[in-house]
C-alpha cells in the first residue's frame, strides 16, 4: 500500500468516527430527554444523567481517536505529496476541518464545553463526507501560483479562523435554543429541561461565541491581508474582485459588522447569533460554493 493511499485510508476511518461520533452525541441528547421535569423520580433522575453522561463520554473518546486518523491522513497527504498538502479542495477541506475538530477539542478537553459536540460532530462528518465523495483528486504537483511562502500563511490562517467561526456558529445555534427554552420556561413557570438543562445559560453562550469571533475575526483579516500579498506575488496584483476575494470580503465584512455591532451599539443575544450565521453561510459559501460554481482566479482546486 501507498503513502498515499495510506492517507486515504485514515481520512476514511476518520470520516466514519466522526460519523459515529454523532450519532453517540445524538443518543446524548436523546436520552436527556426530561432531564428536570417533575416525572423522573425515585433515583431515575441520577440512571438517566449516568446514562447521558456515558454517552457523551463514548463521543468525545471517539472524536479523538478519530482526530488522529485524521491528522494521520493529512500529514501522509503531505508526505505523499512532497510539499504542503494545501494544493486543491480535498486538501483544503481536509485540513480545515482538522483545525476545527482541534479547537472543538481544546474546547471540550480543557474548558468542558462537550455540548458543543453535535454540532462539531455533524459539521465535520458532512464535509469530511463531500471531501472524500466530491471533492477527492490524486496526488498532483502544485500549480505555480501557489509556490510562495504567503500562500501557506494565507491558508493556515484562513483555516483557523475557519474553524474558529465554525465552533463559534455552533455556540450561537445553541444560544438561540437555550434562549427560546429558558423563555418558555419563564413562561410557564418551571424550568429548562432536556440537554437544554446540561449547557450553560443563554449569556454564557452568548459570551462563548464572542470570544471565538473576536479569536478568528483577526486571523481571517490577516488571512485576506495574506492573500492580497500571495496575489501580488503570483498575478502581479494586490486585488481584482476575483469571486474568492470578493466573498472573502464580503465574510469578513459580516463578522466585523458582527463585532462592531456588540461593541458599539451593544448588540447580544439573537441579532449578534442571527449575524453570526449569516457569517457562517458566507463562510461556507465562499469555501465551497464558489469553488463548485464560479470561475476566477482561484480555480485551481482540482475539482
């Protein structure tokens, strides 16, 4: 067997423990299911939080090992590859979801944020997916443009910053979840229930998702600044509205928007978490959609 297709084979069994992953993390939120309601009683109560909690355990064990093959698979890429294994969508995709599982890990490992593993979980599983169905090339020599040191810069920032808005998208789903349980149990007069019970309160995710932004909003602003640079160098232009640069800018001008809003006109909650997505989907849309649909520049993705 190759080195490359030793690659391959881990970024496969990566993919499927991501999927199981999920699906361990959806039996979590299943079976916390009336977690706090009045009818669990004589010690079922403790069975149940015993139950979620193993299950929860279960997933984040298989997330890591999952995380290695993954990493495994990247760096027998760049092996087989002779170079940086950033030269076309697989490759792209492949490490920006490493980078994502990474600070979800940190997260969850160091700061015991695991609830935001079904969302981490099905990210990464869905394009992890794409990645070895849709977007998969052979090993290739890069293409002359992206032989320059700015390149790299540009790509390893671009990709944490990714990852960073992608767990931080993650924290405002569950903000406006959390927010609409906790108004329903004002309401009603009771109390959150369900896995709802077991994430932080509505302002403490409200607060966890700033911090990533305010994380990757200066990483990505580096990133395009790195890629402006990068064009220069390969096209002899620092900035054309390229459809990748365009999109670029149009995401960055969300997220600062995003920041700017809470910090000047004191925006939390729903607004900043509803910009927060919309961030989200530029994000998305400029990572693969315009790859998939548009012609410029950037086409040299492989696909």
């Amino acid at each position: 067997m190759t080195v490359s297709e030793l690659s391959d084979l881990a970024i496969v069994l990566a993919t499927n423990g991501y999927l199981i992953a999920f699906v361990l993390h959806t039996v979590e939120w299943s079976r916390a299911r009336g977690l706090g309601a009045e009818r669990l009683e004589d010690g079922s109560e403790d069975k149940v939080r015993i139950s979620v909690d193993l299950f929860g355990r279960l997933a984040l064990a298989l997330t890591v090992v999952a995380f290695v093959a993954h990493l495994v698979g990247v760096v027998l890429r760049g092996v087989a590859a002779h170079r940086m294994p950033w030269g076309n969508m697989y490759e792209f995709s492949t490490t920006s979801l490493g980078f994502l599982v990474l600070i979800y890990l940190v997260c969850a490992l160091r700061l015991g944020m695991r609830w935001l593993g079904l969302g981490v979980t099905l990210i990464v599983t869905i394009f992890m997916g794409l990645a070895v169905t849709v977007f998969y090339v052979d090993v290739a020599p890069l293409v002359p443009a992206l032989h320059s040191v700015w390149f790299i810069v540009h790509i390893v920032l671009a990709t944490i910053a990714g990852a960073g808005f992608n767990v931080a998208a993650v924290a405002s789903v569950l903000y406006l979840l959390r927010r609409s349980a906790e108004e329903k149990a004002e309401a009603s007069g009771g109390q959150v229930t369900g896995f709802l019970a077991r994430v932080p309160s509505s302002s403490r995710l409200d607060l966890v998702a700033y911090r990533l932004h305010a994380f990757g909003f200066p990483l990505w602003t580096f990133a395009v600044v790195a890629g402006a640079v990068w064009a220069q160098y390969a096209w002899g232009r620092f900035w054309d509205w390229d459809p990748k640069e365009t999109w670029s800018f149009v995401t960055w001008v969300i997220y600062a928007a995003y920041l700017h809003a809470r910090l000047t006109a004191g925006w939390r909650g729903r607004p900043a978490a509803y910009i927060a997505l919309i961030g989200v989907a530029s994000f998305w849309w400029n990572f693969v959609g315009v790859n998939l649909l548009m012609n410029g520049m950037h086409s040299y993705s492989g696909i």
